[in-house]
C-alpha cells in the first residue's frame, strides 16, 4: 500500500528540498530598529524594514521579533463598554486640522507645554510650539505661520480651554476665516485624531528623553516630528508615513 502512494506521487514531491534564508542581516537590523525606537511594536519596525527593502512579508517580522523576544510591554487597562459614535472625516488634506496641549517638565521641575497642530485627513504633525506658557495671542500668531507655509484650513477643531476662546482667537479665526469647531466640555474623545496623535507624542518622544532646557526640548521635539512625518508608518495609512500618504494623494 505504501509502495502504491510513493508511486503515485509527483516527481516535484520528491525532489524538493528546502531552502534555509539567511535571517541575520534582517535580525541586526530589526534590532538596531528596536533599541532606537523602544516602543514600536513588530508592526511599525515591519513597515520600517519594507521601506528599506530587507522584507515584504510580515509574518517573518513577526516570527524574528518574537525571536529575538522584543516585544514590548504594555499596562493592562480596564476596558469601559461605550457605544461607539464614527467620527467624521475630512475628505482632502488642509480642510481640517486639530489641536490640543500635552505638558511636560523639564530636568529643574520647570513645566513647560507643547501646542501640537495635525491634520486630520494626512495624519501630518502641521507644528508644534513649545514654551513654558502659551497665550492665545502666541497661539494665533503660530497658526497664521503654519497658514503662511501651507493652505489655509476650513476649520480647526480643538477643545474649550481660554487659551482658544480667547479674544485674540476670537478675532484671529475672523480675519482668517477659519472656523473654530469646540468639542464639547469633557468628551476629548470628538477631538480624537489630535488625542491619538497626543499618545504617541507623549510615549515615543517626552518619555523618552530627559530635557536640561527649553532649548534642547525644542530641538528634540523637532527630530521627533521630522521622523514622525516622513519615516513612521502610519497603521491608518496603511503603514505610510504621513508625508508619503501626502504626496501620493496630492
């Protein structure tokens, strides 16, 4: 019976032999990724190694991640069941930006916080203005900066803080005609792309680094957002990163 089953199989069968790939230039390279950027996870360190043309598939990233034992540990969080509501989204890029305020310290104890500018349809970090305090006044004259360098916005969605209802904001979105869209008070999730943009801001850069001055966490904040914009691929852009999702729908 056996003899029967051997004779009947195909020759390709018998003559395959597997062929073992060379994985190390792939491994060192995985975890040079790894150690310069902590906290992604296999995915992002798999749209960086595609970009450079070490891999295509990602179910080998995965299975030398897990090798090389780099996951990375995240906090188990109590998930609350809310009903979930869609957000809307724009349909071209420039037509609606988001921005909202994280806060840090320095290495004196000295708080300073970061106005964090995206827009919502590219995933773009338009700007970020750091200072140890931020008036609506600063707030305006950035935005009409980020304007000068770009296209203006229909509208810009942010939360109620006085630093955005001020007068100066008030008159600013006038002469620009743009419209402030505030979220209703205590529902930060109606500005989510700029929250979600927040989390990764905070845990890729302001975790990362221990800042001696003003001056250093502005350059700092300034390298992150190069590499944010034009090498981290995005999940939502189909592992893009923002810059090259840009051009391609430009």
């Amino acid at each position: 019976m056996s003899e029967s089953l051997l004779f009947c199989s195909g020759r390709t069968t018998a003559r395959y032999v597997g062929i073992s790939r060379d994985d190390e230039a792939v491994k060192s390279r995985l975890k040079e990724l790894a150690v310069r950027y902590p906290r992604y996870g296999y995915l992002l360190l798999h749209g960086l190694l595609k970009a450079e043309g070490l891999v295509d598939n990602k179910k080998r990233t995965y299975r030398l991640y897990t090798e090389l034992g780099l996951q990375v540990r995240t906090k188990q969080r109590k998930k609350l069941i809310r009903p979930r509501i869609p957000i809307s989204l724009p349909n071209g890029i420039n037509e609606r930006w988001s921005m909202d305020f994280v806060s840090d310290q320095l290495a004196s104890g000295r708080r300073f916080r970061v106005l964090n500018v995206v827009d919502d349809y590219s995933r773009e970090c338009i700007g970020q203005l750091a200072d140890v305090s931020l008036s609506g006044e600063q707030v305006s004259r950035f935005l009409k900066q980020l304007i000068a360098q770009r296209q203006r916005p229909q509208s810009i969605v942010c939360d109620n803080g006085p630093e955005f209802t001020s007068k100066a904001m008030f008159f600013w979105s006038k002469s620009q005609d743009v419209k402030l869209s505030f979220i209703q008070p205590g529902k930060p999730t109606q500005n989510a792309f700029v929250e979600s943009f927040n989390g990764k801001f905070r845990d890729a850069c302001l975790n990362q680094h221990w800042f001696r001055d003003l001056h250093e966490a502005r350059q700092e904040i300034a390298h992150w957002r190069t590499h944010y914009n034009e090498v981290r691929p995005h999940s939502s852009l189909n592992y893009l990163p923002p810059s090259e999702f840009a051009k391609r729908v430009a």
